[in-house]
C-alpha cells in the first residue's frame, strides 16, 4: 500500500468508480448465470455491494428498513430507502434510482398489534411487482437474497415468483475480490496496526480491558475507519475459557492480553485481526502456547496454494479434543477461518466441522482470515483454567500462494514493558 486514504490528483489509490463498475459487472454477470433476470436484495452487505450505499449500523444485515431490486441487464438499480434518509440518498448518489421503502422489519410481528406486519408485506409486495412490470423484469422470477418466509410469501400472493437463487448469485459475485476490494481490506488492516502499536506503548498495570477497547474505537475513527465495532478485548483468566467480549477488569503483571479488533472497516470493508500482547516479559509456557498458536496458523497458511481445498486447511488443525473440548462443534470459533469482506463473515467459511467432508476449491482473488487459539496450561489462583494466546491473519489469494494483508509482527508476542 503506497499511497494514503484520501482521493488526490497526483497519486491514484483505492478507485471507487472503478470498484463500483466491477462489483455491478460481476453481480450481472453471476446473476445472467443463474438465469436471473433481477434480484430483490435485502441484506445491507448486497445493497451496498451493487448500491455503494451504506455505512449505517442500523441497516447492517437483513433488517426490513431498505431494499433494492437490482437488473441483470444494464439498467439502473432501484433503492428503496428508509423515508429518513430517502431525501439524502437520492442527492449524494445519482446512479441510483431512490424511492420510498415500505418498513418490513421482523420485528414488528412481535412488537406490534396482530396484522400490522401483514398489512406491510401486503403494501411492500405490491410495490415490488409494480416496479418490475414497470421496468419489465416480471416474466421471470425474481432472486431474493434472504429468504424470509414472510416476505415470499407476500410475494407469492400477488403473483410474483421468487427463488433463492439471488443468494447463490450474490455470494458467488462476491466470492473473488477486486483490486481495489483488497486495497480496502489492507487500508483497514493499516488502521488496526495503528491501534496495535498504541496497546504496545499504553498496556501496563491497572489499564483495563474497557479502556483499551475505547481507546480502539476512539483511534480507528480518527485514522479513517466507517465503522467501528466495539473490539474483544481478554486478558487474564478472560483469555481461557475466552470471555469474547471486554470488562473493567484491570490488567495486573503476568496477563497476557488477547486483542481481537474484528468488524472495524473501511469504505465497508471489514476487519479481523488479533494480536497477543503480555503485560510484562512472558514465561515459558506463555511462550509454547504462542509457538503452537503461531505454527497452527502458518502451518494452514502454508497449504494454501492453485488447488488447495479448505480440507487442506482444516486438516492442519488438531481435533476440538486435543485441546479439552469434547466436539468439534464444541470448539466453534477456535482454530479457523471465513472470508472477509464487506461481511465479517464471507465465504470461504473452514472449520474441521464440516471442511473434512465438505471441501471448497480455494481461489485466487478468495480474502479470508485465519485465526487459531491454544491454552497455555498454566493453572493457578488467578489463573483456574489457565490463559491462552491467539492469532488472526487477514489474507488475499494470488495466482502463486498468498499475499498476507496483516503486517503486525506476529513471531512472537508482543511484550509491553512497564
């Protein structure tokens, strides 16, 4: 990464129109694939993929406030948008056509009067039939994205023909990343180094895991992250069993301190990116604990490779009981990996839970983090069950290996001296 965040006129970085142009050519070219002729898209993470319009939290996933029908031919995009932001929208993104949404949430089966949520599937499905006999895309069914039985149903009624093949679409168009996708991903990776090396200066006795996540939060807005999820930060006995989430729990010497700054992103694009720290010099079995942590991560990372499947991957790590769980699915979110993108969660997803029987081809142009986790069995009054280290890197596929986009020293851990 040679350049900075900002757009200038003597330096071309990260292309937004370029990016916005392949992203839209891929989404048609997958959707023409599965014989779509439009996708009705519901989830945040798609809009904003054809849209270029998100980075509100309160739209994130499928929430029912906004959707987009998006045309397999070159036509333009239609976005229904909250009637808050509807006025906005239609203003900063000319390449849209906004319209009004009709809200859907789910939640309004539950939190208002009996029929409420009916009367708005009912008005909302009208709406999107109207508007693909408007711009002729009716003949064929329509691809949704997230299948809500709501939802398709109300569609069914009016005569409209949904598949959920606009999902498979979307993740196969989705799956290989652009250049300048990948040039986000490290852009964001670049942010979170820069939190990393302020843990490295401020961990020392009494810091709390709190301050640490504010301090994250805090500094990602001000080197240029869009969102910027409240991190996990454990230390201590936090760290295993991992808590998987922060307290105002005050880090005493010996701790090590396992910091997982995930969901953090740039223009969309997400993080997931941990660091061991030690507050203080580490002792022996801190420091085996952190060469199997590493050697599992690499290990994987050495597999990957032109036709490597995510069993080759999986298969580097040891089973859930080799480290005190009883199953695989047990040890979920232990050792390893999903695709990154603008989802935290993206497909490749590897885990010996189902990678061993269920292998997919590894490809260049795939982003996706590795992360792995081993105890260090050093049991004690402050430490019951011991503490842990744990490692995540964010990778980009190439043609020959991999690329990796994450660049904090991770041969060791990091030691905070104090």
């Amino acid at each position: 990464m040679s350049y900075g965040k900002l757009a200038v006129d003597w330096e071309e970085g990260i292309n937004i129109e370029r990016m916005r142009k392949e992203r839209i050519e891929k989404a048609r070219k997958k959707a023409k694939e599965y014989g779509l002729e439009s996708i009705l898209l519901l989830h945040g993470d798609n809009i904003r993929y054809v849209a270029m319009r998100g980075g509100v939290h309160l739209f994130m996933g499928a929430t029912g406030y906004r959707y987009a029908i998006f045309p397999a031919a070159e036509k333009t995009t239609t976005l229904f948008e909250v009637g808050m932001r509807r006025g906005y929208t239609a203003n900063c993104a000319p390449w849209l056509c906004v319209k009004c949404s009709i809200p859907i949430m789910p939640h309004l089966a539950s939190s208002t009067p009996v029929g409420v949520r009916e009367g708005q599937l009912k008005k909302f499905a009208l709406q999107i039939k109207g508007e693909l006999e408007s711009q002729g895309l009716s003949k064929d069914p329509v691809g949704i994205d997230v299948y809500d039985y709501g939802v398709v149903n109300a569609l069914k009624k009016v005569g409209v023909n949904v598949t959920s093949d606009g999902a498979k679409a979307m993740l196969s168009a989705r799956k290989l990343k652009t250049k300048d996708e990948v040039e986000c991903l490290r852009m964001i990776a670049s942010i979170i180094e820069s939190i990393f090396a302020k843990y490295h200066e401020i961990i020392k006795p009494g810091v709390t895991e709190m301050q640490l996540r504010g301090l994250a939060t805090k500094m990602a807005y001000e080197a240029g992250s869009d969102w910027a999820s409240a991190p996990d930060i454990n230390s201590g006995h936090h760290t295993w069993p991992m808590a998987v989430q922060a307290s105002d729990r005050a880090i005493r010497p010996g701790d090590l301190i396992a910091a997982a700054l995930c969901s953090l992103s740039y223009n969309g694009y997400k993080s997931c990116y941990y660091r061991t720290f030690s507050c203080g010099r580490p002792n022996q079995a801190q420091k085996d604990s952190y060469a199997k942590t590493l050697d599992l991560c690499y290990s994987a990372i050495k597999a990957i490779k032109p036709g490597a499947t995510t069993k080759d991957l999986a298969e580097k790590w040891p089973s859930a009981k080799e480290f005190g769980y009883p199953s695989e699915d047990g040890a979920t979110l232990m050792q390893w990996g999903h695709g990154i993108g603008l989802g935290l969660y993206e497909t490749p997803m590897i885990s010996r839970i189902w990678s061993l029987d269920h292998p997919d081809k590894i490809e260049p142009g795939m982003t996706f983090a590795l992360e792995t986790i081993w105890p260090t069995g050093e049991k004690s009054y402050d430490y019951p069950q011991g503490q842990a280290t744990r490692l995540e890197e964010m990778l980009h596929v190439t043609e020959t290996g991999v690329d990796i986009l994450t660049k904090w020293p991770a041969d060791e851990i990091t030691v905070c001296e104090y």
